[in-house]
C-alpha cells in the first residue's frame, strides 16, 4: 500500500490554489486569507461587516473627514466607551457643535484637556475646536491656547486664538 503525504503539508495554501492542485482553498477560503494576509500586513482592512465596524480612532477619522456624521457619532461613542483617546473626544465635540449641543462638546474638550498632552498640536485643535463655539468656549478656548504657547512659545497659531477677537473667524481663516 502506498501512502502519500497530503499536499497540504507541503504548500501553502496559496500555491496550492493557484495551482488547482487537491487539499485547495475554495475561492471564498481563498478571499479569506488574502484578506487576513492584507491586514495583518497593514495594507489593507480586514474583512469587516457593515453590522460590525471597526472601533479606531482611524475608522472614526475616516468618517468624519467623509461627512458621515452618523457613522462617525456611532464609532466614535463606542471607543468612548472603551477608552477616551485625545482626536476622539475632539472630534466628537465638533459633531456636537454641528449638531448645537454646546453643553456635550463642552464635556468632550473638557475630557480632552483633562486628559493633558504635551503636544502642541493637540492643544491647538482643542482651541480650535472651542472657538467654533463662540462665547460658549471662549474660556476653554483660551486656556488651550495658552498651553500650546507653554508647549510651544514660537506658534503663531496658539498665540492668534489666545489673543483673537471673533476667532470663529480666524479658525475658518486658519482651515
């Protein structure tokens, strides 16, 4: 009796696909690990079913800056959830100044500067992100502001929105 190895153990399964050689992925197993194999590779998205997307600070961005607020607003409650990263919170004070909820977006630059960053860049976007809201945020505006210059004394940009009168405009100017 002769007793041959399974080719399987031999070849991945790639090969034995493009092959067409026995023990073969089906095409849809096929899909499958291409897809993993992209993933895990970072060039690609893993396989993800609208009913379960992907809760990253990266899924969030991508929605936002696409002008999809609901799925945005849907993502990024549920990394809120999970945990409360600085571009998130935010993000989702933005999509409470859209909406006119000042009293939420309050809360999510609050959460931001509470959360503290020695990064300019981050204190800017929070100043921002506070003078979309007018009086409303102005204060907060001002503070974040002012620890950007801290962080970085030589940003213009810190230093036009502590000093700024009507810095709704010179945000829009900014952007």
């Amino acid at each position: 009796m002769d007793v041959r190895p399974v080719l399987r153990m031999h070849f991945k399964p790639d090969l034995l696909y493009k092959l067409s050689l026995p023990g073969a992925p089906s095409e849809a197993e096929m899909h499958v690990l291409e897809n993993a194999k992209k993933a895990k590779q970072g060039k690609g998205r893993p396989n993800v079913k609208p009913a379960q997307e992907e809760l990253t600070v990266e899924s969030f961005k991508d929605h936002l800056e696409a002008g999809e607020t609901d799925a945005a607003r849907r993502i990024g409650e549920g990394i809120l959830k999970e945990r409360k990263p600085m571009d998130v919170l935010i993000g989702m004070a933005h999509l409470y100044i859209k909406d006119e909820d000042l009293e939420q977006a309050k809360r999510m630059l609050s959460l931001a500067a509470m959360a503290g960053d020695e990064r300019a860049m981050t204190w800017i976007k929070i100043a921002e992100v506070a003078a979309l809201m007018g009086r409303d945020g102005k204060s907060l505006r001002v503070f974040a502001a002012e620890e950007a210059l801290r962080i970085n004394p030589e940003s213009s940009a810190a230093a036009r929105l502590v000093k700024a009168r009507g810095a709704r405009k010179v945000v829009k100017a900014m952007g």
